[in-house]
C-alpha cells in the first residue's frame, strides 16, 4: 500500500519548521540578539550570570560571554552606568588582536579585551609569558592568537598560528 505524498510533505514541513524552530532558539542565547539599551537585567535574566565581569573607566561594566566548546567566540556587553546595554561585540577576531598596541597595553586591558585566556604558557628563552586566545581565523580556520607579555605584564608581541586541539598528526589542520 502506498502512502498519499501530502503525509511525506507535511513531515518535511514540520522538520523544516522543528529545524527553523531551533536555529532561532540558539540564535536568542547569544549576546548579540540583544540590542543596545536593554537592561543588564534582562540581559542575566535570559543568558545567566556573566562568566567575568570588568571594570570601565566610566563607571560601566563589561561583561564576558564564553560561548563554544572550544572557547573561540567570546562576547563583551558594555554596560553603562544606568546599568543599560551600550555595546555588543564578539571579541576573538585577527581585527581585533591587530589593535594590541606593544609597550602599551598590559595583561589587565588585554583581560578586559579578550577575557581570559584558554591557556598560559611561559618561555623560558625569552622570558615571555603567552596567553593563548582561540579563534575563528577567517571564520574558518581553527587558529589560536597568543599574545605575549615580558616580566613587568607588559604586552610586547603577538603570534598566530593553527588551533593544536584542531591539527591531525601529519600537520595538516582537521577539516
């Protein structure tokens, strides 16, 4: 017995519907679906308590949201002090790291920028320490910035380079 095509129709329908259902529901638990001027409140109410939390100059705070297994998106909430949304950004970004500025920033505008590192590392040569910030490259390569800091937590140089957790044994990055 065959069944009537309209049945095959009306599941596609429904998983197209259940699929658009999800992907909007994903879409509202990130920062970026709230617009500036809504309340730090609403804001933890629908996403939850910040990961960090840092001071601003103007009495404002920036709030951290990690979100990803693999720590590669993170987003700032500026907050003012009214205690309203004033910006939105996801932060790991080449763009982004390309603003250190060397001799300038430190360790704690680097904290307040990016948020907390992944992994810290210390090289013994050349007396840095290497906080190491993933990120999608391109928005496709599995990269991982590490911005380096002398003795004094001073920022002096920055490198990239292939996301280790990503790359197969022969070297080529995982697809």
């Amino acid at each position: 017995m065959q069944r009537p095509q309209s049945s095959g129709r009306a599941l596609r329908g429904r998983s197209l519907l259940s699929v658009a259902l999800i992907a909007w529901l994903a879409a509202c638990a990130t920062p970026e679906s709230f617009a500036p001027g809504a309340t730090a409140a609403q804001l933890q109410a629908r996403l939850g308590a910040a990961d960090r939390v840092y001071a601003l100059p103007d009495g404002g705070q920036r709030l951290e949201y990690a979100r990803g297994a693999f720590e590669q998106f993170v987003w700032m909430v500026d907050v003012d002090a009214s205690g309203r949304v004033a910006a939105i950004k996801q932060v790991r970004t080449f763009e982004n790291f390309g603003r250190l500025r060397p001799g300038v920033d430190d360790q704690r505008s680097v904290l307040r920028e990016f948020g907390a590192p992944w992994k810290v590392e210390r090289y013994a040569l050349s007396k840095l320490t290497g906080w190491l910030y993933p990120y999608r490259e391109a928005g496709v390569f599995d990269s991982v910035m590490t911005v380096m800091f002398d003795e004094a937590g001073v920022f002096r140089r920055a490198e990239n380079g292939p996301d280790p957790r990503f790359v197969v044994n022969d070297g080529r990055q995982r697809q």
